[in-house]
C-alpha cells in the first residue's frame, strides 16, 4: 500500500494527493482526474491518473540499496 503522488507544477516537488492504494490496483483504475491542494505553494492543482505514481517507501529505499550495491561491484 502506498500513497498517490503528483509533481506540483509550480515548484517541482512531489506531493501526497491523500489516496493510499497499492501499485496494481492503481493501474487497473480507469483514467481519471482529480484535484489535490499543494502544502508548498497552497494552491489546488488538478491532475490526471497519468501524471500520478504510487509511492511506497520501503520499495524505494530497497531500489536506492540495490543500486547502490550495483555502482560498488
């Protein structure tokens, strides 16, 4: 389970939109639009599922470690 990111077109920085949902169920969704408020520069932003990925914490920490000891062999 992770949480649905988007980039805020302003700033750049990736931002939570408050849906959790695993990777599969996520692609399996329809397309969609939707709008999330950005806690950088306060404002809505709208988005398409498109734009959006599923951030899952110990997925990426695990990808960064694997690459990591990749670069070192």
């Amino acid at each position: 389970m992770g949480m649905v990111m988007v980039r805020c077109p302003q700033t750049g920085r990736a931002i939570p939109t408050g849906i959790k949902i695993d990777r599969d169920s996520f692609r399996r969704r329809p397309v969609f639009y939707s709008r999330t408020h950005c806690p950088t520069c306060q404002i809505d932003h709208t988005w398409f599922a498109q734009d959006a990925w599923v951030h899952e914490a110990g997925r990426v920490e695990r990808r960064a470690a694997e690459d990591s000891h990749m670069e070192r062999v």
